[in-house]
C-alpha cells in the first residue's frame, strides 16, 4: 500500500495571521448587523401590521394602501419618535422590496 506524502504546512507570518483574524471578525459583524436588521425589520413591519388590524385595515397586506399609510403616518407623528417611525417605515419598504414591489413604495423610508 503506497504512503501519501504530507505536505509540509508553510508558516503564516503574523501580520497575514492578523489579517485573517481581521477578516474573521469584519464577516462576524456583518453576519450579526443582517441578523440585527432582519430583527428590527421584523419588528416594524409587525407593529405596522398590529396598526394596521386595530384600525380597521385588517391587518397590512401588500402593497400597502395609501390610506392605511397616511393614516398610520398620522397618527405615528402624534404616538412615535422619528427614529420609530424611520424604522417602521423602513420596514415597510423592505417588505415591499423582498415582495417585488418596490415601485409601490419608492423612497419610503430608504
């Protein structure tokens, strides 16, 4: 039976080390700022759902209607901070853009 010959392993100086270990933790945080996202996405677009149910829209469906919109938009300025209403609004328009809609909701919240 014949023996495989091993390769010798090359040393990997430090600074290429290091560099990979960079590189490790930049895919790390992107990894976790998309998770971080996709939560917050999520949260939106169920709170902008929840509206949508308790006032007589039957819960959000796409594309999402002018009058629903403008009258969530209303009453969020009254309820929400502008980093709430940012948020759920940019979870609105991703939702349509995941959905192929995006035309429907253009500029909002992006």
């Amino acid at each position: 039976m014949p023996t495989e010959r091993r390769r010798p392993i090359a040393a990997l100086s430090y600074e290429r080390l290091s560099q990979g270990v960079l590189e490790a933790e930049r895919c790390g945080r992107a990894v976790f700022d998309q998770r971080q996202e996709a939560v917050r996405y999520g949260k939106g677009w169920s709170e902008f759902w929840t509206w949508c149910e308790r006032n007589g829209y039957g819960g959000a469906t796409l594309p999402v209607s002018i009058d629903a919109l403008t009258d969530w938009l209303t009453w969020a300025v009254e309820e929400l901070s502008g980093r709430d209403i940012e948020r759920v609004l940019a979870a609105v328009r991703q939702r349509h853009v995941d959905a192929g809609l995006a035309a429907h909701i253009e500029g909002l919240g992006g």
